[in-house]
C-alpha cells in the first residue's frame, strides 16, 4: 500500500445499483476525472453522471499535532499530504476497509453505498489511542460532469446550510443540494479555498486535459475515544445522524463477501443494475463512463442475472429493453435511454438471450414469457422490417456498414468506421441461423405456431449450406465478412461467436477446425484477441493518444466476453474432455481479482503479454460471459451433445 507504483494501479468500485457510484484507488488518491467519493446520474442531463464529492481528507491530531491521513498528485507530480505512508492494512471483503496507523493510533475507515439511494457511508472506528484523540474532515468539492474537469471560478456558490451535525451546500445552479453530516456532532469550521492544480495521470497517460481546481467550504472536526466510531455521511438529501449507524448495519447484512471467484464476480455483476427514477430497470455496459447500450444489455444479461440466481432481474431489465426494441419495430422510433436499439444486430441478440434462459430456466418458463415476442422479432426481420438488415436469396443476411459501424466493433476515426464490416457479417449471420432455430425449437408443441414454425425451419434449412460456402475458407477458418466479391481474410474472433452459438450451420469436424486456428492465433489468458498477431495492423496495446486507442481498440486487444463463445464451441467439439481445460483457462481472469479494479474485469486487455487491463475498469459483458462460463462448468455433469445443429 506504500509503494505507489504497485498500489495506485490498483482501483475500487462501488455503486447504488441506481447509477450512482464511488471509485478511487486503493490508496484514496484519484488518478482519473471519473474518480470521486459520491458520483451520481443527472436527471436533468441525460442522467450522466456528476462529481459532487471528488475526496474527503481525514487528519487525525494528537497534541496539537496534525496527521492528514489524504493522498492527492498535483502538478509536477508531487503527492501530498503523502497520508497513505499511515496505511498498513487494506481489505475488502466485505466493505472497503482501511487500517491507518499514527503513532499509538489505529483508526479504520470502512466505505458502504446506501442501495437504491445516492448516498455513501464512512464510519470511522478508532481501535487504539494513548491520549486525547481528534478526527477532522475536509470534504474536496467538484460539482461537474464526471468527463470534465473544474477550474478556479467566480460562479460558484459558497454558502453553507446548517443541518442536524453537518453542513448543506450547492455550488452551481442545476446540481443538487449536497448533505454532509455526521452520526455525533461535530465542530464545522468554514475555512474556504480552492485547492489548485491535481493531476489526474490516467487522464494524462490518455492525452487528455487532466488538471483540475477543488473547492473546499471548510473542515468538520469531532472528538473520538478509544473504541468508538463516528459515521460521515454524504448524500443528496439529509439524513437523521441518529439512523446512520443502524442503516450502516442493515446494508451491510445483505452484502456478499468477496472469498471467491464467484463471489466477486457475483458483486460485480449487481453492480451494472441500473434502476430509473421511472421505475424502470437498466443494465451499464461498464464504469467509470458505461452508459445503457441496447447490444450490452442483451449480451451480459444472461451471465449478469440468470448466472448468479437473479431470474427476476433478467425479465424486469428484459422487459425494459424489449419494450423499447418493439417500439422501434412498431414505429422506428430510438429510445433516449437504450442506445444503439436501432442497430441490426439488436434483434438477433434479444433472441439469444431468450434462449439462454430458455437453457437456464427451462424452455416451458421462455415459451411462456418470451415465445410470442421473439417469434415477432424473427417475423419482423423476414418480412424486412429492419431498414438495414436484409436478407438475400440464399437465406443469409446483410447489412451496410461502409460509412457507420453496425457491429460491436465499433471504433471511428473522423466519422468513419475503422473497420467497415460490410456485407454479409459472419456473427450477424450465425445469429440468424440460431435465431431461426431457437425459435422453431420453442414454438414446438404449439398448434397456433405450426405453420410459422415450419417457415422459420425452412428459412433455417435454407441458409445452412450458403453459410459454409461463403464463409468457411481452405484455410479452415472463417472469413469476417464478405462484401460481394470481396472477402476478408482477416482473423477475427466473430468466428468463435459462430461456433459458440448453440445452434450452428457447421458440423463437428468444420467447427473442430475453425476452433484450432482460434486457439491458435486468437487465444490468451484474458480471453480472444481481436485480430491474429499474424494479420497485417495487429496493435496489441490500448495506448497512446485517443486517435491511437481508437485506430488500436479492435486490432489486437483481446476482450474476456469472447471466452463466453469459446468454451461454448470448445465443449460442444470436445465434451467432458474439454472441461479441465476451460476451468485452467478462467484461471486468468481468477488472478485478475486482485488487480485494475479489484473484484472486477477491465473492458480489454493487451493482446500480449503481460496482457495489462485497458480501458473501462469493469464491464458487463465481460463479467457476464465469465460468470456464463463457469455455471456452465458447474452445471456440466454430463456430455455435450457435440453435433448439436
């Protein structure tokens, strides 16, 4: 915790399941401008997210003797007031729990997020102290967006309410009323300033503006006795200090502790439930900056709900989002909330997850809740609903990607995509085989849907030898895409999504193949990369100026969700043998725990070695597919039906 190369890389994570959040390092110095101590979704814009607690800085005197237990960079690289050197043990099992130590003092501070409300928890507890012991806190305030920075400014606000043992402010017009109190009553000293200049050098490394000014109104100070705690509460409406530490109890009752594998990932999943002033239930693709993403929310909901035993959140976040996908089929309309509904690949991922609840819950619970929906979905797309995804002659479907990215590789440098998958894409097209399929499968033993269902299995039967000859090469894997004449030679995982799929146009000893050259060039410890080191551009690392991240996002970092397709497609080829091989292989994402944001697993990782986290700090898709994965595992007790078509 002293060495900060090894500590400030390391990040904590917690949030309200209602968009609000808490993020910093395991040290308490914020190293990027989505860091803060209270983040909480604006309704009044667009529900992104806003710092008003960037820190709050803890002193412990004795003697008239100050100890400032903070830790911030400021410019020139000069950290100050240099508090982690008092750490001396850190755990977060439960609750992030620090353990400081000045002089004869132990002091703990353990951080808790209220559920469902935007409010965070510090409760304080001084285990040991040899003489008359003082805790003074000063609250760094930034009201802003958390993708900008605050600068020094006339504009602010600088009053301060009274409320019961705290303080009220609001800095700017639009923001809401910030309510800083604690559990026993403290001495508030109004001392204002700003305070100048901290660096944030993720933001730097990123070749961003990283510099910012915080604004402090003053300092609580309280007494502390030896065994006693006092909680600092921090929130966006006032609060009792006489409840504060029974709702500190009642939250923390219901967490589950971070032992395991599972469990962590079990924390982290809940973590992306979003639900709406509107009632309405949500999933983040991922934080610090994760925002509801129409092909995120159907990707990691089956891992990030039906994985960890949340049926219900599945069908209230389901409900939600194939509301809005059927009334852009009914009207063409795009949801404020759920971007990205009117891309063409939308569809065929609401049908996948349906299935996978179908495999989860059993496929008389989908025939009853989803049959008639995804049968709509699929009807839609045949009678070519979607305004860009058609289908051809010979039963598969295409899709104009040139000039706006359509698929989940999606980067795009001066307007235009950095890869135009264009044509008939290798995903899009499994997913419509399996779609095909499913369906037919779940409209079985309904008379009412017989004469559907015979259509969508000869659609299905249509596509399946077309699919091969366009798409399956002498090299014995699969083209990307194919564009007329054109066809794109380029190692790409979208092909382990066709073979991972649990209906699939290619027989066992075609995906055999197709998942050696995966395994070959494709495989990594932290899951597929996203173009072979072989094929001509591979940037493995995430790095450099934002035009270099960009042009580099899809061209050789490898993405963990990706896995989820792999150990589909491997177990499917090779049956119980395959087992112990894809349990070795989640062994990589097990050592990730302790690492980035810890509990959870960053949005990429560099497709060489050491393979390093990039990008966002936890992301859905890819703790949804992991934790697929291993309930696929645990649930393997007999073979995979290996040529399963």
């Amino acid at each position: 915790m002293i060495n900060l190369e090894q500590s400030l890389p390391k990040e904590m994570l917690r949030t309200n399941q209602a968009g609000a959040y808490h993020c910093t390092t395991v040290v308490g110095c914020n190293t990027r401008k989505q860091h803060g101590l209270l983040v909480i979704p604006m309704p009044g814009r667009d529900y992104r997210p806003a710092v008003l607690l960037s820190s709050l800085d803890e002193t412990v005197i004795q003697h008239g003797a100050p100890f400032n237990l903070g830790l911030h960079r400021y410019q020139g690289g000069v950290y100050s007031p240099n508090g982690h050197k008092y750490i001396r043990e850190f755990d977060c099992e439960s609750v992030p729990r620090t353990t400081y130590r000045v002089g004869g003092v132990i002091l703990t501070k353990e951080k808790i997020f209220i559920s469902k409300e935007n409010r965070i928890l510090i409760r304080y507890t001084l285990l040991d102290a040899h003489s008359p012991t003082t805790l003074q806190f000063r609250p760094m305030l930034a009201f802003r967006d958390s993708n900008e920075l605050c600068v020094e400014n006339d504009a602010l606000n600088t009053e301060c309410g009274e409320v019961p043992n705290g303080v009220s402010c609001c800095l700017y017009d639009g923001y809401p009323t910030l309510y800083m109190q604690l559990s026993r009553k403290p001495e508030w000293v109004y001392d204002p300033h700003w305070y100048k200049g901290l660096e944030y050098v993720k933001d730097m490394d990123r070749g961003v503006p990283y510099v910012e000014d915080l604004w402090v109104p003053g300092y609580f100070q309280v007494p502390i006795k030896k065994g006693e705690s006092v909680i600092f509460s921090a929130g966006v409406s006032e609060v009792s200090p006489r409840s504060l530490s029974s709702m500190y109890q009642r939250e923390i009752e219901g967490r589950t502790c971070r032992t395991s594998f599972y469990n962590c990932l079990k924390n982290s999943a809940k973590q992306f439930y979003y639900s709406a002033p509107d009632g309405k239930e949500y999933m983040l693709s991922g934080y610090p900056w994760g925002k509801v993403l129409a092909r995120n929310t159907f990707m990691s909901l089956p891992g990030n709900t039906l994985a960890i035993h949340h049926r219900k959140d599945f069908e209230n976040i389901f409900g939600t989002a194939v509301e809005a996908l059927k009334h852009y089929m009914d009207t063409g309309e795009v949801s404020d909330m759920i971007q990205g509904i009117d891309l063409p690949d939308i569809p065929l991922w609401a049908v996948w997850a349906v299935q996978q609840f179908a495999k989860a819950e059993g496929a008389d619970a989908a025939r009853k809740l989803y049959l008639d929906t995804v049968a709509e979905i699929v009807d839609w797309i045949i009678d070519d609903g979607h305004p860009n995804l058609r289908l051809t002659d010979e039963g598969l479907v295409e899709t104009e990607g040139a000039s706006t990215p359509v698929s989940w590789m999606n980067s795009v440098l001066d307007g235009r995509p950095v890869l135009p998958r264009t044509g008939k894409l290798v995903e899009f097209n499994a997913l419509w085989y399996n779609a095909l399929r499913c369906v037919a499968s779940l409209a079985e033993g309904r008379a009412d849907m017989a004469e559907r269902a015979a259509r969508w299995t000869e659609k299905a039967d249509l596509m399946k030898e077309p699919f091969v000859d366009t798409f399956l090469n002498d090299s014995g894997y699969l083209y990307d895409y194919v564009n007329g004449n054109y066809n794109d030679l380029q190692v790409r995982p979208n092909m382990a999504i066709a073979i991972g799929m649990d209906y699939s146009p290619l027989d066992r000893r075609q995906r055999k193949m197709v998942l050696d050259v995966v395994t070959r060039e494709l495989l990594t410890p932290k899951g597929l990369r996203t173009l072979s080191p072989k094929s001509y551009g591979y940037r493995p690392a995430y790095l450099g100026s934002p035009r270099e991240r960009e042009e580099a996002l899809h061209q050789g970092p490898a993405r963990p969700w990706l896995m989820g397709f792999y150990a589909e497609a491997y177990l499917r080829v090779f049956g119980m043998s395959g087992v112990g091989y894809i349990d070795r292989m989640l062994i990589g994402f097990e050592d990730d725990m302790s690492q980035g944001c810890i509990g959870s697993l960053s949005q990429l990782y560099d497709g060489n070695p050491p393979y390093s986290g990039r990008g966002a700090i936890s992301h859905a898709t890819n703790v949804a597919e992991v934790l697929r994965t291993l309930r696929t595992l645990k649930r393997f007790d007999q073979p995979v039906t290996p040529n399963r078509q």
